[in-house]
C-alpha cells in the first residue's frame, strides 16, 4: 500500500528525511494540507501565503520531474489525513517533526488515527535534544549556541530520492489557484516577484551566492545598506533548504563564519524556546509585563499606522519599514531599531508588532518571531532590559545607513550623509512627516511608564 508524505515547512526533495524513507518503502503520496480550520491554528499571513503559492508550484514541478505530483487538500489536517488514507489503503504517514503548538496538536491527534513517523532534519539538532548536565532546557542563548556547537557538525545532508514511485492511482486534488493564497486587487507582491525565487532551487541558488561572502559576514551583517547577509530566511522557513545544507555548505569558509553559523544557532535556539513556552507568540514570559500600560486608543492607533507605512518621520524606522511592505523583507538590525521603536518610543505593545510582521514577513516565523520580539521588548526569558533603549538616529549614523534611507524612502535621497539620518526642519523635504515624538522626550516618557509599572 502507498505511504502519505505530509509535507508542512519542509518544501525540498532533498534532506528530507520523511521523503527518503517512504520513497524507500514503496509507492508515495506527497500531500500538502492547508490547514486554516484547527482550533488554534494561527492562519499563515498574507506575504507568507504568497511564497507558499510559489514553493507549492515548485516541489509539484519538483516530483513531477520524478513521475510524481502533489496532492492538495485543504481542512484541518488531522482528520484530512486520516480520510486520505482510507480512500488510498495507505497504512502510514511520514513527516518532518514541527514545534508551533498547532503543529504538535494536530500530530497527536492525528497519531491517535493511524502511524505517524515523525523524522528530525528541519534544525541544527533536535529541538529539546540540548540540555543542560542535568538534563534542563536551556532558556538563554549563549549556553545553549555554546552546547549545540559542539554537537555541531550535523549529519551530512542527503542527495533527493533517486525515485519517487507513483500510487497506482492519484487521488484527487485541490487546484492551488483555488485557494486564492495571491493577492489579485490590489496586487502588493511586485516587490515580492522582484526579489525572490521561492522554492528549492531558489533557495540553493541564494545559498550559492552567500557561500563566496560568508567568510566576510561578521562585518557586514550590521549595515543596511550592504546585502552581506544570506537572504536565505524564508527559504529555511519553508524548509526549501535544510540547515544542515547550509552548515555544509559554508562552514569551512573561514574568516567570521562562526558568527553566521550562531545566527543559525539562534533559528535552533527560537524552536527550544517555543517548545518550553508554547504561547510565546502572545504571551511575555516575564511575570506581570503584559500589565504594562500599553497606549491604547485613537492616538496610538495612529501611530501604530504611521509605523506600519513607514511615515514616522524617524528615517531609518521609515526605510525599514517600507522595505518590509515592499520585500517582504527586514535588515535585521533594523528590524531590532523598528521594534525598539514601536515598544518604547510609541508605547505599543510588543504583540501589534509581532502579529505585523506575522503578517507581512516572508520569512514570518512563529518562534523566531516571537523570540525575537520578546528579545527587543525586555518580556522574553533570554531579553534585553525595557530600559535600554535604542536611540534610531545614533543606530542610523552607526551602522551607515544613508544609502538604505535613499533607496527606501526616496523622498530623502537628496539629503546629504550627514543630514539624511535626522533631517533638520529646514532640511526636511516638505512630504517627509515630522517625527511622531521626540527621542529625549520618548525616552522619558518610557522611563517614567516603566518605573510607575515597576511601581
Ligand atoms: P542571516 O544573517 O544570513 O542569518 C542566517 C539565518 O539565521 C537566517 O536566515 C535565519 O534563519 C537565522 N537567523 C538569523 N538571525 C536570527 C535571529 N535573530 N533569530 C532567529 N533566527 C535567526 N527571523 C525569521 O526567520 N523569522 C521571523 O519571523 C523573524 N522575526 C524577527 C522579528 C524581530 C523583531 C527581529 C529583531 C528579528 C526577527 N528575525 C526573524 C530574525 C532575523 O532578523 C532574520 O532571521 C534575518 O534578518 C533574516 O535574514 P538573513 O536570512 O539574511 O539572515
């Protein structure tokens, strides 16, 4: 009888350990299930439903050339898997293990169906695999990169299946246009087109290019306006690529590859987070902290659209901003600047920022994205203090990015490297906002919020 392959964010042929080992069995069933129906399920957000899109049409075009296809069904995944195999006589499913709460619940009800083999392979090393000598999860990065990194290297990735044997009949499928995952009116993806390649071969090229750079990264990572970094984000989120490819690929580099190889460690690090604390995503992990008195109300729902269109007259902010709209995309110290900002110079809420990003990243994680908000909020388990508080302008200047504001906020690109960071009023071209709020008073007034929650 056939094997279903429960495709999740794992979109690849190759290192795909779920695959390999029903290809190895006998006739497969690829399936992907849109799952927008589970209680608890966090639907996928708009920029993420477009790259879906993209990488779904790659892995069907993938298997096809392997005499295989892709079956599309849409509904809550348990119980869709489990009418899939009795209309096929499959007898088990095989899948890559995922951590999003939603994940976890739908594969122990679907295991309480049929057999499920979950297999490892989307991280560095099993999510809660680290532990401390006493057998603890670690809850701060530095100890934990430091325990992964002696497990390190991981497995050697595997080459795609040599064949992918066909059912003697393919069940029926969903047409992925009808799923309607693109934008039609208005069409906000051209940006996105531009940029991205979505899909295996995509991200091996992306991978590909970074390889040459990575000796260099530690240098660049932090300017803006310099693409030192590897672009590979949405394809490891969607499991284009496998991190074990990555580390292969690059780990010999010399120069400062170990900082990037910790910038994947923190990707490890996110997923034992979210496995400790599965409500992460709207949840501070901080006692008390969501007590805070967030700015609610008209006002702050201005600003919280201001910072949304990149109009709080703060250019860097602005840049990143439109570079997400516009991409999909963030730097990623800009993405620390923007949140900063949000949380401490607007007194919004760290969860109206993760859940815009949730839904305007490609690379829309849900515990990178978490992990990383709680990071810059100060809630987090392994976070920076509420009272350090990033000055936006001195970030600008520090890390040179005049040429970053030129090419995302045009009505700037005139402005001299000295005056494009913080236009002074005369300065300041007249469709340019004036800045929400001053830094000096924006710090005080966070200062004070945070000592009267302090109380
Ligand atoms: P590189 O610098 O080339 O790093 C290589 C890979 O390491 C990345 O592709 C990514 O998989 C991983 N990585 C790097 N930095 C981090 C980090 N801080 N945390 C977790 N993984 C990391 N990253 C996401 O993948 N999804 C998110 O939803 C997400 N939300 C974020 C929200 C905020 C507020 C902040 C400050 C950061 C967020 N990040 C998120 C982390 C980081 O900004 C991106 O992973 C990075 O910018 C992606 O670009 P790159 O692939 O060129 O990264």
């Amino acid at each position: 009888s056939p094997v279903i392959v429960w495709f999740r964010r794992d979109l690849r042929l190759s290192d795909q350990a779920a695959l390999a080992e029903a290809s190895a069995q006998g006739p497969v069933i690829p399936v992907y299930v849109m799952d927008d129906e589970t209680p608890r399920h966090r639907r996928m957000g708009g920029a993420s439903r477009w790259w879906l899109h993209r990488s779904l049409e790659s892995l069907d075009a993938a298997l096809r050339e392997k005499g295989s296809r892709l079956i599309l069904r849409r509904g809550v995944s348990a119980q869709v898997l489990a009418e899939l195999a009795e209309e096929t006589g499959a007898q088990e499913v095989h899948a890559l293990h995922h951590y999003e709460p939603w994940w976890r619940n739908a594969e122990k009800a679907l295991a309480a169906k049929l057999t499920l083999c979950l297999h490892h392979g989307n991280y560095l090393a099993p999510p809660g695999s680290v532990t401390t000598g006493a057998g603890n999860p670690y809850k701060i990065y530095t100890p934990f990169w430091r325990a992964l990194n002696e497990r390190m290297p991981p497995p050697e990735p595997t080459p795609r299946p040599h064949t992918i044997t066909a059912p003697a009949q393919w069940p029926r499928s969903d047409a992925l246009a009808d799923w309607k995952l693109l934008p039609s009116r208005p069409d906000w993806a051209g940006g996105m087109r531009a940029m991205w390649q979505p899909g295996e071969a995509g991200a091996a090229k992306c991978l590909r290019a970074f390889a040459d750079a990575a000796s260099r990264y530690e240098a660049r990572r932090n300017l803006p306006s310099d693409d030192g970094t590897s672009f590979l984000s949405p394809h490891l989120h969607f499991g284009e690529i496998s991190p074990a490819r990555v580390w292969h690929a690059v780990a010999d580099a010399g120069g400062s590859v170990g900082t990037f190889l910790g910038e994947l460690g923190w990707r490890d690090y996110a997923q034992n987070v979210i496995l400790q604390f599965p409500d992460y995503g709207g949840k501070s992990a901080k006692e008390g902290f969501d007590a805070f008195a967030w700015r609610s109300g008209k006002a702050a729902a201005a600003d919280m659209a201001a910072w949304q269109q990149g109009r709080t007259g703060y250019p860097i902010v602005d840049a990143g901003m439109r570079q997400l709209w516009h991409t999909g995309w963030m730097h990623n110290r800009v993405r620390m600047i923007a949140a900063s900002f949000l949380i401490k110079h607007l007194l919004i809420d760290w969860r109206e920022g993760e859940r815009w990003f949730w839904d305007t990243l490609v690379d829309a994680d849900y515990a990178s994205n978490a992990v990383n908000w709680q990071w810059s909020a100060g809630s987090g388990v392994d976070a920076q203090m509420f009272v350090r508080i990033m000055a936006p302008l001195s970030q600008s200047e520090k890390f040179d990015a005049a040429d970053y504001i030129r090419q995302w906020v045009p009505e700037l690109a005139g402005l001299s490297d000295a005056d494009i960071h913080d236009p002074s009023p005369g300065r300041r071209p007249k469709d340019y906002p004036v800045p929400l709020i001053d830094h000096k008073a924006a710090r005080e007034r966070a200062l004070a919020a945070w000592s009267d929650h302090r109380g």
